[in-house]
C-alpha cells in the first residue's frame, strides 16, 4: 500500500463512517440524508439529527458552500508535526449548499483573502488506499 497520508493521523473507518470515507476517495461527497424530513447530516449517525428518524440514505451532496467560520494555525497545526509542510493551514466550518454544516481545510487561497461568505468548493484527496478525503477551495468562476 502506498503511504499517501505522509505521516499524518488517519481517520478511525467504522461501518457507519466508510460511505464518507470511500466516497471521497472516489470524489464524491457522501452525507446522510433523512428520507422522512430530507436534512443532510454530518457527522455521520445512527438516526436523523432534526427529526430523529433512523431512515438514512447516504446519498451525494453538492460540493459546495459558504464559509461561516474560519481560523488560521500558523504553527504546527492539530499538535502534529506532520502539517508542518502545509503551514499556515485554514481550516473552516462551511454551510454546504445542501445545508449541513461541516469542517474543512482550505486550499489555494491566501490566508488575507479568507473571509466569512467565501464560496468554496470540494476537492478530494487521497489518504490510504481506502479513504480520501474533502478540502475546501475558492470556488472558480465566482467574483466577488
């Protein structure tokens, strides 16, 4: 198996997580959907995070978003020395357009032109030969 994550933690792959995981690794992004009231959730759980229904589907979400909250680590970022190539890394709660929330890093953007209401898209990478997994970049063909 080729080592694609350079050292870095991997993400603990559970039977109620691996529709995530494959699906980025295929470069797709996979979220629970509620077949009774339609929310898409993330994190992945056992039952619906608005109406507590047990009726998921994994189905694919629209790779894109809004970013609603960021913070840039300029040091070595999440304590692990394996960012440290990456550095200064943003990391961002997006509003996807499909209405989860989730967090992720941003690629390809300066950190003075990270703002609140940046659309981005998802890009995905390669961790293991099992998993991949979403980055966040400026959304192309969007002016400001």
């Amino acid at each position: 198996m080729e080592d694609l994550s350079l050292g870095k933690p991997q993400p603990a792959i559970t039977d109620l997580t691996r529709p995530f995981w494959t699906g980025a690794k295929q470069g797709r992004l996979m979220l629970q959907k509620c077949r009774r009231c339609a929310t898409f959730n993330f994190h992945p759980k056992p039952w619906c995070i608005e109406c507590g229904s047990r009726e998921l589907a994994w189905t694919e979400a629209r790779p894109t978003g809004t970013v609603y909250s960021h913070t840039v680590s300029r040091s070595v970022a999440m304590n692990h020395p394996a960012w440290q190539a990456e550095l200064p890394v943003m990391l961002c709660l997006i509003d996807l357009d499909d209405g989860a929330r989730m967090y992720g890093q941003l690629t390809g953007c300066a950190p003075q032109a990270l703002r609140i209401g940046l659309r981005v898209e998802a890009w995905f990478e390669a961790i293991s030969d099992e998993a991949g997994i979403p980055k966040f970049r400026p959304l192309r063909g969007v002016e400001d």
